[in-house]
C-alpha cells in the first residue's frame, strides 16, 4: 500500500518528536503492508519553524536509518500545504511543495467556515499546472455542510484522500456516516493515515479503514484507493477514477474537467 499523508518526520510538526517515533511509525507501518509513506509535514510549520530544505535532508537521513534497519518502507516528500491566499505565491516561491516532485498536491481546506477566496485559490492552483489532493474533506465543515461544493471540486478535476480513521470513527459518528456516504457516492479516491503517531488510532496503518470501507465498496475499488490511485500519484501519472455518482448524468461535462484538470 501507498499512504499519501503522514506526519512522520520528527521534530517538524505536531506528528513524531523524535526519531525513535519516525523509526516505530515506519516499522508499523511496514508489519502492516505499506511500502510507501509520503511525509507531509503541515506547511505552516515547515515555514515558521525549519525550512524545505531541512525537511529534505531530514527524510533523507530518515530514509538511511530505515533502510539500515531492514525496515521494507521508503519515504517520500510531500507537504499538507493548508489553504489561504498565499499559497499560488507559496507554490511559485517553492516553500509550498507537491507530492514527490508530481503535478498533485495535498491541500488542506480551513477545518471552519467557508472563506469566500477558496474556489478562487484552488482555480489559480489549476491554472498553474497543479492538481489538488484534498485533505481529509470528511472532517471539514465546508464540504459537511454542503458536499456539493466537494462534487464540484472533483468534477473539476481534483482527488480527495479520506483518512482511515475517519472511515473506522475515530472522529465520531458523524464523521464516520458522512465518510461512509463519501465513499458510496465516488467522492473518495485515496485512503491515507494522517498519522501522528506509532500507535492508537492515528498510528500509520490503513488496515482497520480498508477493512471496514470493504463493507460499504467492492475489494478492487477499495484496493485502488490504498495502491493504484496513491501510486500514479507518487509517480506523476494521469489518475484513472470513476466519475461520482451524483454526475452520472453529466459525463461530458466529467469528461472535460478530467482532460483539462
Ligand atoms: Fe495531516
């Protein structure tokens, strides 16, 4: 499996402090059948605390100690780039970062409210050549309250990434039902962890989500979600997804946004 959102690096964020946590992270994940973890430090923290090329160097020196441990897992570099004005100038500047050097991006929608600027911001990434991953879109208000605005973001060609936990309801029953309904309306293309830590219910494994999002899905889709999906990503290649269901009826209109997004 392929997890595209993990605060694994140490010392960066509010994930892992140490390197014995970043060292247990990996070999948990790997015991539960990960190969590949994308480290997305938040970006606020990476820009008020350390900088990119630190984190680079960090995942590096992270990647060597997994490997001289025999750990089966690599790391690779992204970020949980949050979203405001600044960040079309973040992305040009280079202090805003994508996924492992590809066109997608993980973007983290506000958690509250609806700022006016969003369709906006998410239209100028576009134009730039970038495609949004959303972060976690269950477990932000815009998109609970009305999921439409989520519908529209994916017909306009953007990837949405739910965290296992949510699908298993670590975030509470609401979140849970609202996932589950995600999921069963095409609006889910990645399952990831959003790990901070090596254990409870935000350590690194997708098992628990996978198994439970096999109830509500057929295997295969749920399988693309944690292995195809996640590593045309990592590998800068053209996703293939199914279009949401609430579109069925407009599958030029899909067809286009998928060509131009
Ligand atoms: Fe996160």
């Amino acid at each position: 499996m392929y997890d595209l959102h993990a605060h694994i690096l140490p010392g960066v964020d509010d994930g892992a402090q140490t390197e014995d946590d970043t060292l247990k992270m990996a070999r948990v994940a790997a015991d539960s059948g990960t190969k590949v973890i994308l480290a997305t430090p938040h970006r606020r923290d990476v820009t008020q605390r350390s900088s990119v090329d630190y984190v680079r160097g960090l995942l590096d020196r992270m990647n060597g100690k997994i490997a001289e441990l025999g750990i089966d897992l690599s790391l690779r570099q992204g970020m949980e780039n949050h979203l405001d004005l600044d960040l079309p100038d973040e992305v040009s500047s280079g202090r805003a970062i994508g996924i492992n050097g590809s066109r997608y991006m993980l973007v983290e929608m506000p958690f509250f409210g609806r700022p006016n600027y969003i369709e906006e911001v998410m239209f100028q990434l576009q134009v730039m050549g970038v495609t949004p991953v959303l972060a976690h879109p269950e477990r932000i208000e815009a998109f609970q309250r009305d999921v439409k605005l989520l519908e529209t973001f994916v017909e306009r060609g953007m990837l949405s990434q739910v965290t296992a936990g949510s699908i298993t309801g670590h975030f509470g029953k609401r979140v849970r039902r609202f996932t589950h309904t995600l999921l069963r309306t095409g609006l889910v293309h990645v399952i990831a962890s959003d790990t901070h830590f090596a254990t409870g219910p935000r350590s690194p494994t997708l098992l628990p989500g996978v198994e439970e999002a096999t109830r509500v899905l057929p295997a295969e889709r749920v399988q693309a979600m944690v292995v195809d999906t996640p590593q045309a990503i990592l590998n800068d290649l053209p996703v293939d997804v199914p279009p949401p269901q609430g579109q069925a009826r407009s599958r030029r209109r899909w067809q286009f946004w998928r060509r131009v997004g």
